[in-house]
C-alpha cells in the first residue's frame, strides 16, 4: 500500500520553494525521500532554507530570478546541468498586487502576469526534455501548478490582476494536459485558500479580520503545511498516475460559499 503513495527517490523543483507553501511543500517531499532542487530571487534565503532541510533528507538551491524571461532560462540551464530527468516540477512561485481599482497600476498587471503565468509557461516548456525523459507510460512525470480560488472570486478584492492571473494558471493547466498527456506527463494545479505567508501576512496580523475570514470557513481554519504538502505529494506519487487536467481546491470548503 505505501508504494502507491511514495515518492522515494524523485527528483522535484519547486519554485517558490524558500517560503510560503513553497518550504512546506518543500520540507514535504524532503522528508518523503525526494531529491529536492528549491529556487528563488534571494539566493542567500534559498540557500540557507536548501541547508536547513538537507539536515533531513537532500534539499539543494537553485536561486533565480523568473520574474525575466533571462531568469527562467538560467533556472532551466542550472537543472540540466544537473539532472537529466526531472520527475516533478511544482510551479509555485508567485506574486500579488492589491490597490484600488482607481489606482491600480500598471505594473501591478506586468509584474503578476510575468511570474504568476508566464514564466509558468516558459519554465515548464524549458524542462519538457527532463520531463519527457522521467516518464513512461505507466508512470508519467508531474507538472503541479499553484493555482488559487482567487481565479473564482473568492477573497480575490482589490487584487484584480492576482485572480485573473490564477485563472489563466487553471486554464493553462487543462490545456498543457491535453497536450502532454502523449508525452507521458501529468498536469495538474491545487487552488488553495488561506494559508500562512508572506502575501497573507496583513490578514494574519489583523485579529479581527483573521477571525472573520476563519468564521467563513466552513471548516473553521485556514490551511496548514500537512494539508499542501499532502496533497501535492500524492499528485507526484503513484497513486495519481491517472489523474490530469484537474484543477484541485484545498481550501477547507471556502468556495461553498
């Protein structure tokens, strides 16, 4: 039964992967015997997080910046000089931009279109030599996008360009499946709700807020790092051999309304 659901051995990029969901995926696989590469702008940050969690399994940075079609080329050059395969790549790097309609600027849409969409796009079509070279028939390689119920609306106000870059994430996700499937890759995209980061760090630190959002909840909390990291696990191991194109919500039932 365990082998249905091991990823002992695999190896996985995650970008993103110094913090956020990023690091609890991350920590995730590590401890589950993957071969971990994480990446992101901060190369001291990712680093130091790549060292932290080699003290329990293999974690190794790869910094760089995909905000720039020069960064996204440079991750991919780094993974094939190192690995000829790539059976998992998690494309969770990713970028909000909250300002009133009024004044929502431009580069509030360039800089979350770029990460949130295209350098997904563009990462994922630089390694399908590693992908295609991980799977087989019976045992596809992974893509695992970060998708997010914001691209339906939900607590997506005044981050006009964030909800709409998700949705185009859940397309691109159906699409790619399509047409990878031949090629013996999976696509698929988990949409989370509420989880601790960075981009939720001002709800977080309004207490008021923080209770209002988690009384919608209909199960009375936010996400935590065993319910991404599981999920995202399961999509790369065995069990999900057959699963693509599907646009997974984890978000403890808040799109119910």
């Amino acid at each position: 039964m365990n082998e249905r659901f091991s990823i002992d051995g695999k190896t996985v990029l995650i970008t993103g992967g110094s913090r956020g969901i990023g690091l609890m995926m991350a920590r995730g696989y590590v401890q589950a015997g993957a071969r971990v590469y994480i990446s992101s702008r901060n190369a001291e940050v990712c680093g130091r997080e790549a060292d932290t969690l080699s003290a329990e399994g293999t974690c190794i940075a790869l910094p760089a910046d995909i905000t720039t079609e020069e960064g996204v080329t440079h991750l991919a050059q780094q993974l094939a000089e190192k690995e000829a395969k790539l059976d998992v790549l998690i494309n969770n790097a990713g970028k909000g931009w909250e300002a009133p309609l009024e004044t929502f600027p431009d580069i509030g849409w360039d800089a979350v279109m770029n990460i949130n969409v295209k350098a997904v796009f563009k990462l994922t079509r630089e390694l399908l030599p590693q992908l295609e070279a991980a799977g087989s028939h019976e045992n596809p390689s992974r893509v695992i996008n970060i998708g997010s119920i914001a691209a339906e609306g939900y607590n997506s106000m005044e981050l006009y360009s964030y909800g709409a870059s998700k949705s185009a994430v859940h397309w691109l996700t159906k699409t790619l499946a399509r047409e990878f499937g031949p090629r013996h890759i999976t696509v698929n995209a988990i949409a989370p709700g509420r989880f601790p980061s960075k981009m939720t760090a001002p709800v977080m630190s309004d207490r008021d807020r923080y209770n209002a959002e988690v009384a919608a909840i209909p199960l009375r909390r936010w996400g935590q790092e065993a319910d991404i990291a599981g999920l995202s696990i399961f999509l790369a191991s065995p069990a999900a051999a057959f699963i693509t194109g599907a646009i997974i919500p984890l978000d403890g039932g808040t799109r119910l309304g």
